[in-house]
C-alpha cells in the first residue's frame, strides 16, 4: 500500500492530542497482554519480555522521562515502536486480539475517570472554601434579586449556599458520568470482537473497570461516554459563570457587596484608579470554551456511521480544552471565595429603598384572615404611603397603616423589618436564621458523602494499578 502523501500527515496524526493517554495505554496493554497469557496465547517467555518492558515504560512515563516525540501516527504507535525497538519480533505478540478501536476507547475511559476524579476533588475543596464564608455570612442580610431588582431580603449564608447545592449537583452529575463510563470495552477488537477465549471480565478488573460493555459495534463506536463528561463539565462551567457574573457585579461601586484583593484583580493599561475584576472575567469566559468542547464534539458524531471511523479521532482536543477549563476556573473560584472581603455594612444599606418587605404587608395581613389578593392591594397603598413620607416600610408610622385599614395593629412594625421578613420564612429550604442552621448542616453532611466517594474511588483506582502489577506475567 503506498504510504500517506506527506502533505496530510499533520491531519492523520493524532499524537498531539492523545500523548496523555500513554500511562493508561500503557495499563491497558498490561492487562490485555495479562489476558493473553492466561489464555496461552502467548508464550510464557514472549509473555514475561513484554510485561517487563511494559512495566519499565509505565514507570518512565509516570517519571515524565518517557515522552512520545514527533514522528509518530499516535500514542499507540509509538508504544509498539518503543516495544519492538527493545524485544525485536517478541513484541509482535501484543497487538494480538486487540485494535486501536478497542484500544484507544479502553485508555480514554481511564483517563477521563481519572479526569472526572480529580475535577470532583476540585469542587468539593471550592464547596469546602465556600461552607467557611457561609459561616461568616449567618448574621447579614443582603437584598435578593429577581430579575436584577431588589426583592426581597435573605440571609447572606442562605444565598451562599445556593451556590453550594448547585455545586453539588454538578459533582453529582460527574459522578453519574463516571458510572456509566466505568466499563471496559477491551476484547472489543476493531467492531466484531476477540476471537481469542481472553477473559474480557478479568481484564476489567486488572484495570479497575466496573464491568465491561455489552457490545462491540457499541464499544468501539460510541463517544456518549466523552460527550456525557463534557456536558456534565459544561453545565459546572455554567454554573461558575452564573456566579462570576454575580460577583463581578457586586465588586463594583454600584454594588460594593465584596471588595476583591489585588492579587485577584489586575489594573488599566490607562487608568491608574481601576481595578479589573480580570479573574471573574475569565472564569465567565471559560463557559463559552467548554460550551464550545461539547458542540464539537455533537457535531463530529452526528453524521458518523455505526462503528469505527476516523472522524471519532477529533474527540480528544474537545475533552483536553474542557477539563483544562474547567480546573483553572474552579481553581480560580476557590481563591475568590477564600480571599473575597464581604461588605455587611453596604449591603445592610442595600436593603433600604426598594420597599423590600412589602410581601410581608400582605402576609401579615393574610395572618389576620384577609384574602391574599386584598391584602396584595393594601400593601400597595401602604408601600405608596412609605413613598410619599420618604421611609422605609418599617419606619411609616403605625396611624399611617391603621388609616389604610384597622387590620393593621402595633406588631406589623416588627414583622416588616428586614430581620423580620427573613424570620418568617421559616420552612424547609427558607431563609429564616434557624433553616439556614440546618441548611449548614445539611450541606456538611452532603460534603462528607462527596468526600466518602472519592476517598473509596482512589482506593479502588490504586487498587486495581497494583492488582495489575501483581498479575502480571513474570
């Protein structure tokens, strides 16, 4: 077969984008070349050459002194290259009842359980960072915002701790990726299977799979396991950007709910009074990168054919961009949150103007059995009576309400002030001081479950590595 016209080598090779498979590769083959020798396959001594040699380039790539160079069509080629260089002929047994269709799918779900590990303990430390400013925020009150208006006001914690529980669904929807990745599509071959008797289970569990995929064609074909990964990352990403926003908005001077460090801003080129919240920024921005990961990635899979095709080769590049950005945007966060100084004074003030508890008016009155829509109206009149005095509703004189209607006793000065619109949303999920205590509680409890999952999965991942030195031939 005439070789590849040397003008299209740069879009045949993948090495740039799949050299961080090497260890898992490297894993994989062990195990593959494991099954292979228990099924005598391969002769005992073939069997211990490659094994050894295998052995060494895992502990070189895991040095960072064994790095694949250019010249290579990909990681897997440069493997078999180093290997035949070594043992000669002897290393021609290891392609043996395997392709790089088995092969690449088998190295890129351990890389992205590795991947989604290492993203999950990033969250969970920002979710750590944030639980100690909940803390600090169980006595302020802050305006919440509907519709970037005032509404109503909330404990600080309580709004911190939105972000927590967002957190936590993103984490969740990671972990439930992970479930469904953690299955070896090994013994695969290239779409119709092995036809050598390798025990496709025990390879799985040398590698620390769950299980192993139900089909070949399937195995082989599929990226749902990347594409699934990258939205999960999306969404986290969405998330942080969400938040950014916020923050960035309150670290103006219009706002001035937080003051940020100047090692978390940067100044003008021209301007020497600004201070650029650059960092939030950037965090923002990251959502539209890995947005862009994952619609490249549907994009790329829309018209391919059942099976194999090269096309899937452009998957890796989308998964790369998406987990860098999102570890440099939780990183980031997680300084924010840590370094951030909150300002209770301005946001104290903040609750002023806007007649933030003029829903409790009507609750108070709805508590005296009139109807919500009538008590609705009279606190509008209430609120256009605070209007004209220049006050806050917890300031207009009690004559004032009791000439808009003789429900109106001495207690609805208390109840609408801001402490008392947040104490009286005292239900499950509500801002009252003792819900937002529970919330606390709740949400270490859920971060405790968050850690017990990554403790017990790095165990099982070291677990496995040495389960599979220990198998190996000799």
């Amino acid at each position: 077969m005439e070789p590849p016209d040397p003008r299209i080598g740069t879009l045949l090779t993948s090495l740039p984008v799949d050299r961080h498979l090497l260890r898992w590769d490297l894993l994989a083959s062990l195990a593959h070349l494991t099954s292979l020798a228990e099924a005598g396959v391969v002769p005992a001594p073939a069997a211990a050459d490659l094994a050894q040699a295998l052995r060494r380039m895992l502990g070189e790539a895991e040095a960072g002194t064994l790095v694949p160079g250019d010249g290579f069509e990909d990681v897997h080629s440069f493997i078999e290259a180093t290997l035949t260089a070594s043992l000669g002929p002897a290393a021609g047994w290891l392609p043996t009842g395997r392709s790089r269709n088995d092969q690449v799918v088998t190295a890129m779900r351990l890389d992205l359980k590795d991947r989604i590990t290492c993203l999950v303990e990033a969250v969970i430390t920002l979710q750590e960072a944030l639980l100690e400013r909940v803390r600090e925020a169980v006595d302020v009150l802050v305006p919440g915002y509907t519709h970037l208006q005032r509404a109503q006001p909330v404990v600080l914690a309580h709004h911190f701790l939105a972000y927590f529980w967002m957190l936590g669904r993103d984490t969740g929807r990671l972990r439930d990726a992970y479930l469904r990745l953690d299955a070896s599509p090994l013994g695969s071959g290239a779409i119709a299977g092995t036809g050598y008797p390798v025990d496709r289970a025990r390879q799985a569990d040398l590698m620390g799979f769950a299980g192993i995929s139900e089909n070949s064609v399937d195995a082989t074909g599929d990226r749902d396991f990347v594409f699934e990964t990258v939205a999960a990352v999306t969404g986290l990403l969405v998330h942080l950007s969400r938040w950014a926003e916020e923050l960035v908005l309150w670290a103006t001077r219009e706002f001035g709910f937080i003051g940020l460090p100047d090692a978390l801003a940067t100044g003008s080129s021209l301007m020497p009074q600004k201070k650029n919240p650059d960092l939030l920024e950037l965090v923002r921005a990251q959502a539209g990168v890995v947005l862009g990961s994952l619609v490249t990635l549907a994009v790329v899979q829309k018209g391919v054919a059942f099976g194999y095709s090269r096309d899937l080769q452009e998957d890796k590049a989308p998964v790369l961009a998406a987990f860098r950005s999102a570890g440099m945007a939780v990183a980031a966060m997680t300084l924010v949150v840590e370094r951030m100084v909150i300002q209770p004074g301005r946001m104290r003030e903040a609750l002023r103007g806007g007649h933030l508890t003029a829903t409790d008016v009507a609750d108070y009155l709805v508590r005296r059995q009139v109807p919500f829509r009538e008590a609705h109206r009279l606190a509008g009149q209430v609120v256009l009576a605070a209007e004209v005095a220049g006050c806050e509703l917890w300031e207009l004189p009690l004559e004032d309400y009791s000439r808009i209607s003789p429900e109106f006793e001495i207690g609805v000065l208390d109840a609408v002030t801001p402490e008392g619109a947040v104490a009286s949303k005292d239900v499950p999920g509500g801002t009252a001081p003792a819900r937002v205590s529970q919330a606390m509680e709740s949400a270490r409890a859920a971060l405790g479950v968050q850690r017990s999952w990554l403790i017990q999965v790095r165990v099982d991942q070291q677990a496995a590595v040495a389960r599979l030195l220990g198998a190996a031939p000799e």
